[in-house]
C-alpha cells in the first residue's frame, strides 16, 4: 500500500509541475484532465502527508522520551506520543478507503425512474412524493435537475416518472437508491383508517455517452406524436413528442417536456442509453454475484430496500439495519444520514473482502 502511495504522491508533484506550465495552461484538454487528475489525488495525498507526519511525530516523541528526565515533560511527551499512534491508526484506515477501486460510474450524471408498483392510486401519490425528494436532496447538493418524462394521474400523482440529475459525484451518492421502497400509511381515501402498505421502485442509471453504448438505427421505430397530459400550460399543442420503441429489447421511452421536438429526442436517447447501459450492468452484477460481495444488499432491481413508516414516523433502511425517526425531513430531500451510512457500509465490506482475499 505504501510504494502505492509513494507512486502517487510522486505523480501529485509532477502534475503540480505540470500545471505551472505555459504550454499546459493554452491546451485547455490536457490542462483539464491534470485538473480532474489532481482534484482525484489531493485527498489521498493530504492524508498521506498527514500520515508521515504523524510517524515522524512518534519517532520524535519516542526519542525525547529516552532522553528527558522532567516527569511533567515526560507525561506530555506520553499524551503527545498516544495521540500520534491513535491519529495513524484513523489516517491508515482512511488511506485504505481511499485507494479502494472507484466505481468508474461514479463522476456521471445520473438518470432516474421512479415506477408506481403495488397499490394503485396511493402508490403513484408515493411516487410523486419521492419525485418531490430527490428534487429536494438535489436542490440541497446545487445539481441540476431536468425531468424526461412523467405520466400523471389526476389526483397528483405518478405512474411514472424520468429525470436527469446533473452534479459533481450524483452517482457515486445516488446509486444507493436504486430498488423497492415500501410506504405504510393511512390512505386519504381510507375511511376505516386502515394502514396500507405500497411499492414503488427506483432506478439510478449513470449518465451514459454515444461512445459507450451503441445504438443501431433499424433496431429503433421512432414516433413523433402531440404531447399528452392533463392539461395546463405544460402541454405540447404541437407534434413536439418523441416516443421510441427498440426491437432487440422491447423497451418503449417517451419524452415531451420540452416545445422542440429535436430536444424530445435527444432526451429519449439519453433515456433509452441509459436503460441499456444498465440492462448490461446488471447481467454482469448477475454473472459476478458472488464475486461482489461487497455490494450492500444485492444490488436487485426487485429487492426491497427501504420502509417508509408514516403511523410511527420511522424510515428503515433494511440492508444495514438503519432506523431514524425523523420521516418529515427525509420526505423532505434529507437523506443525506442514510446515504453516509450505505457508503460507509459499502465501504466496510469491501475493504473486508480485500483483507479476506490478501
């Protein structure tokens, strides 16, 4: 681990170099990518840093130790020299998250799909308060968000819904809520005052470019057709829709948000890459289940992940036994308790899985 960390603090200081340079600084491409490469290296270099200072701190505090003779210096020395010990054991396990294999996913932008599943009306009312969550937790991150598609119904909620999250590290905080979320409450429309229980399911796909799925133009029908909705000043009254339909796979995308129809398109083919990318994704996390261990819960689209308790205010995430009683907030786009906590849980197994492998 440490010739690693040598190679890359070593790497660090040529970049800086690098960066100084005139004919660096005119090419805007290479000057960029020693920009990203250098944001990706300062964490693990400060920490480095810190480190060997800390070991130089010990080394210093041990040999004062051998030589003083005052009992109030020597008790300092000893607090000085169990704090140096202490604060290397943190930066060592810092050191080993941080050069962790990163999610090459994890800079993208992401895509979205929230589906109502079981429950009928009040499953889409959840979907479209899920919407309004991510909405929320977005806005909270300053990213940028732009819906692709919603199908409504008429009492405010969603059947469906696609949108865009566009921010530095979307994905690599995003992913984690990607599965079933289960919501138990009183339905508005229940006069017996019975709890229900009701399914959606989420779906976090990166961002994905031409270059990395490939999409053959006679395996896709595209129909341009008039916006559809419940009306409002949000409604196309032009032929601005786009819908796709690609052969191979079955899968339909639609999209008419926007006045141009141009732009309908671009935003459908966004939609459909992304589905396909992920598609992919997933048959290789099938092919590597036992491999991926590491992966909090299993990663399956139809695995249940969270409960939204209403009656007892309580949300539950159940792949790392987390339970927090504070339902308003989170409906409110603050989960940013949960997804520390599946990041750290992620993180624990997979710096379990290398010591096991090591």
């Amino acid at each position: 681990m440490f010739d690693r960390l040598e190679d890359l603090l070593i790497r660090f200081e040529e970049i800086m170099g690098e960066l100084g340079e005139p004919t660096v600084t005119n090419n805007q491409t290479r000057f960029r990518a020693l920009m990203k490469e250098q944001s990706d290296l300062t964490p693990i270099v400060e920490a480095y840093k810190e480190y060997k200072k800390c070991k130089q701190d010990i080394e210093d505090s041990i040999s004062m130790l051998e030589e003083e003779n005052d009992e109030d210096m020597r008790e300092m020395l000893k607090e000085e020299l169990s704090a140096s010990k202490n604060r290397v054991e943190e930066l060592e396990q810092e050191l080993k998250i941080l050069l962790l294999p990163k999610d090459p996913n994890d800079d993208k932008d992401v895509i979205v799909e929230i589906r109502a599943g079981a429950g009928g009306d009040e499953a889409a009312l959840f979907a479209a308060e899920m919407y309004r969550l991510y909405v929320h937790y977005a806005e909270s991150q300053r990213w940028k968000v732009e819906t692709l598609n919603v199908d409504e119904i008429g009492i405010g909620g969603m059947k469906e819904v696609n949108f865009m999250i566009s921010g530095q590290g979307a994905y690599s905080k995003l992913k984690y809520e990607s599965g079933v979320h289960r919501v138990q409450r009183v339905p508005e429309t229940e006069s017996g005052g019975r709890i229900h229980t009701s399914t959606i399911t989420v779906a976090v796909m990166p961002e994905v470019e031409d270059v990395d799925v490939v999409i053959d133009e006679k395996d896709i029908r595209i129909d341009v057709m008039r916006a559809s909705g419940n009306g409002g000043q949000c409604v196309n009254t032009t032929d601005s829709a786009v819908r796709l339909t690609h052969y191979p796979t079955g899968i339909v995308v639609y999209s008419q948000t926007e006045k141009s129809q141009l732009q309908n398109k671009e935003k459908a083919f966004a939609l459909l890459r992304a589905k396909l990318y992920d598609i992919e994704q997933q048959k290789a996390h099938d092919a590597e289940a036992e491999l991926r261990r590491s992966q909090i819960g299993t990663g399956d689209r139809s695995e249940k992940i969270r409960t939204y308790n209403f009656p007892q205010g309580r949300v539950t995430d159940h792949r790392i036994n987390l339970t927090l009683y504070k339902l308003d907030k989170i409906m409110d786009g603050d989960i940013q308790e949960i997804l520390d906590a599946c990041i750290a849980a992620d993180q624990a197994a997979k710096l379990s899985r290398l010591n096991t492998e090591s």
